[in-house]
C-alpha cells in the first residue's frame, strides 16, 4: 500500500510540474515514477513524450520504441514517435510509422493531422491530399482530422473550407482545450491571410489567454554569476573544435532562415534547437569550472554532434534557446565556435511570437507586455556578453539579409570560413525536415512580405511597444562580418 501510495504522489507531482511546464523536473519526477513501476505502458510514453519536449530527441526515439513495441494499438505513442523521428531528420521513418497507425486505424485523426502537416510543411500538398482521401470520413469526425482538412484547405488557399472545419472544432463541446487552442491559432492564420486582421488577433489573443505567460529572463542575477571576473577565472577547453556555430536569436527573429541557409552548403549541417549547451551551463556553479569538467562538458557536446549529423561536417549549426544565458558557458567549453547574432524589427518579431502556437516551449510568448520585456533582456545580455567573450561574432539583421540575399550570403558563409556554395542560395529546395514555426516559410525563397508586417495590427499592439521601450521604433542595430569585406 505504501509503495503504491508513494507511486501516485511521485506520478501527480511530475502531473503538477508538467502543467508548470518545467519539463526538467517533470521528466526527473516521471522516470522517477517509471523505475517504481517498470511495466506501466503509459508511464514508458510519457517519459518518452516529455524527453522529447524537453529535446532529448535521442533518448525519446529509444524510450517511444519501447512504448511502440508495447502498445503496438497506441496512436498516441506512435504519433510521438514519428514526430521524434521527424526531430532527428529522418523523415521516411516518421511517415513509415504513421502510415502503419493509418493502415491500422484509418479514423485516427492524431496520425492523419501528423502526416498531413509533415506533407504541408514540405510543400506536397497532393501527398497531404491523398492522406485525406485515405482516412475515413464520418457524420462526426475526430477534432483532429477536422484540423487536418483546415491544414489542407489552408495550404490551397480554400479559406472558407478551412473556416469551416476549425469552426466546427471549435463549436463541439467534445473538443478538447489543447485543440481549441491550436485551432485558434490557425484560424488567427487564416484571416491574416484574407487580410481580416482585427479577426485574427481576436483569435491570436483568445489562443493566448488563459495560459501561463511565463517570466522574462532577469539580467542582473545572469550578469552576478558570470561576472567579467568570474568568466575569466573559467578555463577554456582544451579541444578547439571550429565546427560549432551557434546562432543567438529570439524566436521568430530569422534563425531557422540563417540555419537552413548554412545547412545547404555541401560542408554544413544543422542540430535544430538543442537543448545541451542551456543545460549544461546549469548543472553546476560557476565556481565549479574547472579544466576538467570544462574538457568533460566539451568532449559530451561535441560527441553528440558527431552522432547528430556525422563526422562529414565542417560547421554545424545550433540554435537553441537560451543562448543569452548561456553564452559565457559557451565561450569557454568551445572556444572555437562562431557566434551569429539574428536580429528582425523587435515589432515584427515579437508579433509573430504570439501568433505562433509553441506549446509549452515558449512561455513568454503568450503576452505582449511579457514578450517586449524578454526581447529588451535578451539584447542587454547579448550586449554583455559580446563585452567579454572571444569567440567571433557576426551580427545578421533579417531585413537586410531579404533585401539582398546573394551578398548577405556570401558573407554569411566568408564569415565561417567557408567557400562560397550556389547551394546556399537555393535552401528552400530542401526538403528535410523542420521542427520549427518557419517550417513552411523556409521552403520558399527569400521573400520581403514579413517586414513591417506589425503595421496591420498596430492598433493592438500598445502593451507591446511600452514594454520595448527604446527598441519601439525597430532594429536598432546593423549587419556585421567582422573579418569579411563586402
């Protein structure tokens, strides 16, 4: 009775601490859980559910193929495995899994709308189509095949069809909160694009609303732990391994445009948002960086880029969250990376954060007020740390790569010393797979209709330009190549 009591408790607080959505003590506190009772199936996808969250991608392939193995008649476990599979760039896999729980359960709308958006976001909509035509149609069907269709109907420009598909979700009382959001959030998309503006923000700030806003970083007590003084009594790593590049950003500010855009060269390549570097600058204090452990924590990192992508790679790109942060770690554990700074318009970039639907990786996204605070913070301590760090640094300001993408390229790629590849320029080509917001836009080519695009919801966007304070009137900054002439 006691080990089972102590069971409940231990699984209800990693419950409570995944609606906090601190997802590192609620994975702690669900394997935890899972070694008290190695044959729950549910715990075993949970556990896999939250690595991936938290960007264990790896780990979360292994502990989903086990849950798989064991709920071969999951669709929620193989959902999740295709969309960790898809994480770690194998996209034939993903599609595999999800044809198979198709196969099985053609009325599973969670696999229908995971293979639909994995096909909408490469640009096949015909694919996405035919996955429709695959799955069985119902007088009431699942919410989810409902979003599927609006996926569809969207990428065709058939608005109405899509209003009326997440309409109908949105009006079923059977529908779940989650879905209602994501189906806001989408409906929000669609009247942007029929230029109905004040309809989408309505559905954008409903998306929002109710949803913890999360707390901008604080600089202060960053700039105490890592002093100038503090930094330089940490030692550099012994190895100088050139081929980290690490691109500093605040979501949606042009990082996955400067990432796809290097992960075209024949000698680049790209990690996603990996959540190693964050981590590992948080595992102990400062104080606690010694050469050993700096070595320890280099060699862990560069490892896991050699098994990401291979050892082929010259340069390979990291552009996870957190890197104002972070970046003093960073400067010492790999004192041969290049740092990227992307900047957009603050207006534009903290606009399009809250119309993006991020689940639980993005808090502060959720609140305008909340997300010119972050932006603020997040300039002073890239600021700071450009102060003090060694490592090259290059500052990439998004409307002046979409003016002139051939130059802003070229210097891109001298700046990280790299010969210059006409495959650069055609990155939207590709058709790997993106884990990202900017999944469908960085399949086209470098266009200029998201600049100023703050203009058409000015109106709503008060809360916004206060918390921006000096940064309301836009970038504030310009392109930079140290060591590159134009």
């Amino acid at each position: 009775m006691g080990g089972s009591s102590k069971l409940e408790r231990t699984i209800q607080q990693a419950h409570d601490a995944l609606e906090r959505e601190n997802l590192g003590s609620a994975l702690l506190l669900y394997r935890k859980a899972l070694s008290m009772d190695k044959r729950n199936e549910r715990l075993l996808t949970r556990v896999g559910q939250v690595e991936l969250a938290a960007g264990y991608v790896a780990q979360a392939i292994e502990t989903l193929r086990v849950a798989a193995r064991k709920r071969p008649n999951h669709t929620d476990t193989h959902v999740l495995l295709s969309e960790a599979q898809a994480a770690l760039g194998d996209s034939e896999g993903a599609i595999e899994t999800l044809d198979k729980v198709i196969a099985r359960d053609p009325s599973s709308g969670a696999a229908a709308l995971a293979l639909v958006s994995k096909h909408v976001n490469t640009g096949d909509v015909e694919l996405a189509q035919g996955v429709l035509d695959r799955v069985e149609s119902s007088e009431h069907p699942h919410a989810l095949l409902r979003f599927a269709r609006a996926k569809v109907a969207r990428a065709t420009k058939d608005y109405g069809g899509a209003i009326d598909e997440l309409s109908a979700m949105l009006d079923d009382p059977e529908t779940q909160e989650r879905h209602r959001r994501s189906a806001r959030f989408e409906l929000g998309h669609i009247y942007d694009a029929m230029e109905r503006y004040d309809d989408a923000f309505e559905c954008f700030a409903q998306a929002n609303a109710g949803h913890n806003p999360g707390k901008p970083i604080h600089p202060e007590s960053i700039k105490s732990a890592w002093s100038r003084e503090a930094l330089g009594s940490v030692p550099f790593a012994s190895e100088r391994d050139e081929r980290p590049v690490i691109i500093a950003g605040v979501p949606r500010s042009g990082t996955t445009l400067t990432e796809r855009v290097i992960h075209a060269h024949p000698k680049g390549a790209g990690v996603g948002e990996c959540p190693l570097l964050v981590q590992m600058s948080t595992r102990t204090l400062v104080s606690n960086l010694d050469q050993a452990r700096i070595d320890e924590y280099a060699t862990e990192y560069l490892d896991h880029l050699t098994e990401q992508v291979g050892e082929g790679p010259e340069r390979v790109v990291d552009k996870h969250m957190g890197t104002e942060k972070s970046l003093g770690f960073i400067s010492r554990a790999l004192p041969g990376a290049r740092v990227i700074h992307a900047l957009r318009d603050p207006r534009d970039c903290c606009l399009s954060a809250f119309t993006q639907n991020f689940g639980k990786n993005v808090p502060y996204s959720r609140d305008l007020t909340t997300l010119g605070k972050q932006y603020v913070a997040h300039r002073e301590m890239m600021e700071y740390w450009f102060s003090i760090i060694e490592n090259p640094v290059c500052v990439s300001v998004y409307e002046e790569f979409v003016e002139d993408p051939d130059t802003h390229t070229r210097n891109l790629i001298a700046f990280l010393g790299l010969e210059f590849d006409e495959a650069c320029l055609r990155f939207h080509e590709s058709k790997d797979h993106v884990r990202t917001a900017s999944s469908t836009q960085v399949r086209k080519p470098i266009y200029t209709t998201s600049t100023a695009r703050w203009k058409r919801y000015e109106k709503h966007l008060g809360p916004l330009f206060e918390a921006l304070g000096e940064f309301a009137d836009g970038v504030r900054a310009t392109t930079r190549f140290p060591g590159v002439s134009s």
